[in-house]
C-alpha cells in the first residue's frame, strides 16, 4: 500500500485534510450536548477558575476539598440550567485562592470564555467552554499523523489519525473542556522532538520538548508523563557522554518547572497552596486494585460508562505489538515508552475511576492500532481479522439496534460469516494472485464498513440516547 502513496504524494495531504474535516464535523455533532452539560462539573471548575484569574487575578472555583481552604461559600450557579430539572442539587462549595489544579488550562478555558463575553460564571455554558478543546483536538489529530508517518509511514499515520477521529470514546472524549485533552497535544509534541533530537543530533529540538513538558505540568500534574517518558527514552536511546548530559538538561527542566510552580503558589497563598498539595496526596484510592483491569473491560467518557470494542482492540494491538517489538523494533519504543510513562503515572495517582484520566492514553492507543491494522493487512489472516473485526462492529450495532433489532439482520450476518468463510478458504483453493486479491478486497471492505459503523454510531448518540448508553 505504502508504494501507491509514494508514487502519488498529493493525496497524503487531501487525504489528511479530509479525516480532519471528518473529526471536526463528528466532533461539532452534539457536542454541547453529548456529554450532557453538568456531567462534569470539573468543565466549569476550569472556566470559573481562570475567568475569576483574568478578573481580580486571584483564582476561584468550585472544589472537593474544601476543609483546606479558608475562603469557602457556597453558590448556587445556574449554568446550562443544570437546577432546573433537578432544584435539589447540592450548590457549589466555592473556595479562594483555588489550586485545586494548575493555572494553564483554567486561563485558556476562561480566557476564551472571557473573549466570547463572559464576565459571570453562568454564562459560561458548555457550548462556550467546550469550543477551544474540538480546535485543539484538531492540532491533536495533527501530531498523531505527523508521529506515525515519521516513526513509520505516511499511511500509518493517515490510518492513526482516522482512527482517532471514528473511535466513539476517542471523539467523545475529545469534546469535553477537560486539562487531559488540553495538554495531550504537549504530550505528542515533545515526543516529536525528541525524535528529531534523537535522529538530528540537534539539542535545540531536547530544549522545544522539554519546554513542552513543563507546559504540560502546568496543564495538570499527571503531565509529569511527559518528561517522564522524555527520560526514559533518553535512557533507553542514548549512551555515554550525551546520555549524561541529556539527563542533567531533563532534570534541569524539571526541577525549573516545579520551582515555578511553587512559585506560583507563594505569590498567591503559600498556606492553602501546600495544604491542596498535602490533602491531594492523601486522595481516596477509588479506581480500586482491578484499576488496569476496568481499563482494559469498561471504556469511559466522563463519568459513565460507553462500551467500545474499538478501545479493547486497540489495547490488543498495543500488548501485540508490545510483546512482538520489543528490543526489535527501535521506532515503537517512541510510542510504547510515553504510553507506559502514563501508564505509572495513572496507577501512582489512582484516585476515582473517571474516564479522564485515560485520554492521554488515546492517542498513543491509536498509533498503536494504525500500525496493528497495517500489519494485519499485510499478513491476510482472514479468522483472525474477522474474529477482531467483531468487537467494534459488536458493540456498535448492539447500541444502536438492541438484540431484538438485530434479528432483522441475522440473514445477513450468516452471510458475512459464509463470505469470511470463503475468503479464507480461497487461499488454499485459487492461484496466489487471484487469492491475494480477494483477500485484499475483502479486508479494506470490512474496515471500510466498520468506519460506516463508527460514524453512524457517533451521530446516533444525541442528548436523549446519552441518558442511556452503558
């Protein structure tokens, strides 16, 4: 496949602009609906913390803790009418100074807030908030195709990138004004220039990533991910002298990055800042000992749960391809070692089962299946195409039709199972040739449906049928 593109370079760009056009369109559907307004309230927590900021320059918000704080007041704040339907809702326990998270994401969520005309916290509806997160899962799905087309080719990356633009939990999860997908961008980002550092011997390239990283902890404190995963690579990449000075510049910046931070929080409140910081650590470990295992079974957006046989394909592709690769293939280890940073950083932090903290995952879940997808395609292992091939189309088909409505189409299934069938067989009865292209032909026809599936799956999903997805 990858010769047909390098004969026609044209069509990577067209090709890439129109998975872009795709997820955006797929994004803007229902996205100040689905997820519902208030189902996270931690999308206000952002845009009230950083309009406060830009206001008087001391942040304010709602928070969890309020034991720590000493400036506490409760308020009952009616944005999207999330009172309305239900007038006994608990108020808003509103404290300041707020640290409850860094301050970056909180001043571009109430920054753009502010621009778009806010200067009260009700007026800072979902239908704003959520605006400047599906522009920054654009330059996210930018930087995942970017990403797999240098670690591997231009057709990995369209393949990833179109991936995370169909997956429903993936674009679901992208709509949400949430510091996760804020800082994912970074997190690609310094991953990119490390490559470049790594490939061009240029420390400039070391600098741009691990000023991206310390962004990122900006963003949120689990974006330690990022340099985390900058050091493991570097141990892993480099030897001798330019190990050794690689890992002072990382610790340099590092240890820059949370004197700033510190910083910020003696210019503000010293006190209240150490006492978050301390009531923080000693968090309830909700997400529980089968942490990993409910990432594995259970996809999440927010707060509920959405099935997903994308999400579970997607972690077969990447212990496939993590068991097959290992000490093999040198380009993988640039997606498999940010991956497992997270993965530490997710099970240090435990704290409650939400879907948010598994979105930096995503993108590096959908590189992985890129290039499982491709390796598939290569290999023509018809059972075992069809056999994952299923998970998706499983869960799809059974939340949009149910099992009863499903019956409607059993024919029709026998038949794509007769087809499967015989493809495979025609492997052992036809000529190489004639059989390579049945194969072929039947592989890209089943992808080509799944997507269908996924895009109608995501349209499907509006306000009222949100109530209900498990």
């Amino acid at each position: 496949m990858e010769k047909y593109f390098k004969k026609i370079k044209i069509i990577i760009p067209i090709l890439l602009l129109g998975i872009l056009f795709l997820g955006n369109q797929l994004r803007e559907v229902h996205y100040a609906t689905v997820p519902h307004p208030g189902e996270t309230a931690d999308e206000y927590g952002f845009a009230w913390a950083g309009l406060s900021f830009i206001k008087t320059g001391v942040p304010e918000s709602w928070t969890l803790i309020d034991n720590v704080y000493t400036q506490v007041k409760g308020a009952k704040i009616n944005v999207d009418d999330i009172y309305a339907s239900d007038e006994n809702k608990k108020p808003f326990t509103l404290v300041k100074p707020r640290f409850d998270q860094p301050p970056l994401f909180n001043l571009i969520i109430g920054g753009y807030s502010y621009l778009k005309g806010a200067r009260d916290y009700v007026q800072t509806g979902v239908g704003i908030i959520r605006r400047p997160v599906l522009k920054i899962s654009i330059i996210t799905t930018i930087l995942i195709f970017i990403l797999g087309m240098r670690l591997y080719s231009p057709v990995v990356g369209l393949m990833s990138a179109l991936i995370y633009s169909i997956v429903p939990t993936f674009m679901i999860s992208s709509r949400l004004a949430l510091s996760e997908n804020g800082y994912i961008p970074l997190f690609l980002g310094a991953v990119i220039l490390m490559d470049l550092y790594l490939k061009k011997k240029r420390r400039k390239y070391l600098f741009y990533a691990l000023t991206l990283s310390v962004l990122g902890f900006y963003f949120k404190t689990s974006a330690v991910a990022i340099i985390l995963s900058l050091f493991i690579i570097t141990l892993s990449w480099l030897k001798g002298k330019e190990r050794i000075i690689t890992i002072r510049w990382i610790l340099f910046f590092g240890l820059m990055g949370v004197l700033l931070y510190a910083l910020y929080g003696a210019i503000i409140d010293w006190q209240t800042f150490v006492k978050v910081i301390i009531a923080q650590s000693k968090y309830f470990y909700g997400a529980g000992s089968e942490v990993f295992y409910s990432v594995l079974t259970s996809s999440k957006v927010a707060l509920k749960n959405l099935t997903d046989g994308w999400v579970l394909l997607s972690w077969i592709a990447f212990i496939y391809l993590t068991v097959t690769k290992i000490k093999k293939d040198r380009s993988f280890d640039m997606i498999s070692i940010p991956l497992f940073s997270y993965f530490f950083v997710f099970l240090f932090l435990g704290g409650e089962p939400y879907g948010w903290y598994r979105y930096p995952f995503f993108p590096f879940l959908s590189l992985s299946l890129g290039i499982f997808l491709i390796e598939m395609y290569k290999k023509e292992n018809i059972p075992a195409v069809v056999a994952l091939a299923l998970l998706p189309f499983g869960t799809a088909v059974h939340r949009m039709i149910g099992q009863v409505g499903f019956q409607d189409y059993v024919g029709l299934f026998k038949v794509f199972i007769l087809i499967s069938l015989a493809t495979w067989l025609s492997g052992f009865i036809l000529k190489e040739k004639q059989s390579f292209w049945v194969r072929r032909v039947f592989m890209l026809l089943v992808f080509a449906f799944l997507v269908f599936l996924s895009i109608k799956e995501i349209i499907f999903l509006d306000y009222g049928k949100w109530f209900f997805v498990t």
